[in-house]
C-alpha cells in the first residue's frame, strides 16, 4: 500500500480521507499504515516512514486538514524571519468555532484577502498583519522585539533580510483595526519605543530595561576613532563617555570572529569621548537584567561630569 500512497500526499501529508479514496480499507486503514511504518501526525493526518515529527509538520498537516485556517502572529513572524523572544505555532481563522485546533491556538479575528499570502507553501499573514496583531496582543517586550526586527534590516538564519514595514504603516493599521481599535493608543505608545537600527532582540529588551529603569542613551551611536574609521556602539551615554554592548548567543569560537571582536572593543576604546566599554552578554539581559542596570549606575555614577547630576 505503501507506494501507492504516496502519490497522494500533499506536501509529505497523507489524509486518511485521500487514503480512503485511493482504496484503503477504512476499518484497517491505520493498523495498515502503522505496520508500514507511517506515522499518526494529528489525527486523520498521516507522514511518511522516516519522516522527522516536529511542531511544523503538524502545523502543516492541521492547515491541509483544515484549509480556512492561515498561520498568523508567532507563526507567521517565523516563516516572515521575524526575530521572536519565543516561538509558537498560531492560526488565525475568523470563523472557527474553537479556540484550538488540534493543540493549537486559533485567534477569531477577521482576515481579508490582501492580508493572506503564501511562504514556504503555508498559507500565513503578510508581515504587516503579522506585526500588526503581534503589536496589538502585546506583551509589550515580545512585541516590541517583533516589531524592531521588522521595521530593520536583519541577518536571521544567515540570510539577510531587508526591512518588512515601516512605522507609518503599522501606525495606521493599529488605528483601523476592525476589532481592536481600543488597544490602539497602547500600541502607538509602544511603537514610540521601537527601533529601526536595533541589531538583535537582545539589544532590544536591552534598550526596554534601561528605559524602564529612567536611562536613555544614544542608539546605535556613530563614533570615529582618531584614524576615522566609523564605528557604531549599542548604546552611549554621551555625557559620561559610558559604552553599552550587547553581546549575541553566538559563540566567537574562531580565531577570525575573536580577532574581529578585539578588534572591535579596541576601535571603540580608542574614540573620543569614549571612557569605559561594558559588555553584556545575552544572557544577562535576558536572565538577570538588574545586574547590568546596576552595573550602568555604577558606572554613571563614578564617570558623572564635575558638576553634573
């Protein structure tokens, strides 16, 4: 049975109700299949033997089991190469009757034609609906990284990626939301706090902290080392000469990337005004951010100007 069925899969998943069809006994149907080695991906939705079991596979094989269904918000942000702070398969379907299908979250909002396209042969939001709901349903910090990484351009999975939307945009399709137009106010006031030139949600859950926290340096600051080479830093507290950087997940395990890294820290030391360099690692940012707002007070509080507050 096995090499007949294949011919009848869509996108690596067979239906039982196409299995059926192709002659499949009903009644021995999945016994038939099991000893074939085919494997159950949600129920009435079948994978090949071999095939790899992961969240997308499902997604896949819940979209052809119900084709009203369109990935949208988390789901839709990865398949856009959005960064997240966390992944999770969503759909949107603005008649369904439940809010899960098959485990996953199913949002009853109403979707128009112009905000559904395809990617990777998914049915998905386009990136500015995708934003556009991730702003609305908040938290604030999850939605915040989203929207940085769409509104820049990105290296996500080593691919570049150029901007996905514009502030404009997004301002306006908060504003005319069809359902949710009270939550528009806290999704300008959010917007505000965006960043265009963020280079990584670190650096964007970095730059909330601070903001909570009453510090407000300079962005992606533009220094020049006394050669004039350009140089970019996370952030800069211009009065105190303090540096702010970053650092990603990546691991510089070559000797090229710690070379480029040196290289890095000793053009930003050697920049005018430029009196002391922290460095955070994402972990802490992410993990234990009061001990990098500590450390940046400490370091404001002993390179303060004569005189200054």
């Amino acid at each position: 049975m096995t090499g007949n069925l294949q011919h009848f899969t869509q996108q690596g998943i067979l239906l039982t109700r196409e299995a059926v069809a192709a002659g499949g006994a009903s009644r021995q149907l999945s016994r038939s299949l099991v000893s074939e080695g085919w494997q159950r991906v949600v129920r009435g939705a079948w994978t090949a033997p071999g095939t790899e079991l992961t969240p997308w596979l499902k997604a896949r094989a819940v979209q052809i089991l119900h084709p009203g269904l369109v990935l949208s918000h988390r789901a839709a942000a990865s398949l856009h190469r959005i960064e997240l702070l966390r992944d999770a398969i969503e759909f949107t379907a603005p008649d369904s009757p439940a809010s899960r299908r098959h485990g996953f979250m199913v949002h009853r909002v109403p979707l128009t034609p112009g905000e559904i396209c395809v990617r990777g042969g998914m049915r998905a939001t386009t990136p500015l609906r995708t934003v556009r709901d991730l702003l609305l349903a908040g938290p604030r910090d999850e939605a915040l990284v989203a929207v940085d990484s769409a509104l820049g351009t990105r290296v996500v999975h080593g691919a570049r990626r150029a901007p996905l939307v514009t502030t404009a945009q997004l301002t306006a399709a908060c504003a005319t939301h069809p359902t949710r137009r009270h939550r528009a106010p806290r999704a300008a006031a959010w917007l505000a706090l965006a960043d265009p030139q963020s280079g990584s949600p670190a650096e964007t859950v970095a730059r909330l902290r601070m903001h909570d926290a009453g510090l407000h340096p300079l962005s992606q600051a533009e220094l020049r080392t006394p050669a004039g080479r350009l140089i970019r830093a996370d952030f800069l507290f211009v009065a105190e000469g303090v540096v702010v950087e970053i650092e990603g997940y990546a691991y510089h395990g070559t000797r090229e990337a710690h070379r480029r890294d040196l290289d890095r820290f000793n053009a930003l030391s050697s920049c005018p005004g430029v009196r002391l360099i922290l460095r955070f690692p994402a972990e802490t940012v992410f993990r234990t951010p009061h001990h990098m707002i500590g450390e940046i007070r400490a370091a404001l509080a002993s390179h303060r100007p004569v005189g200054g507050k």
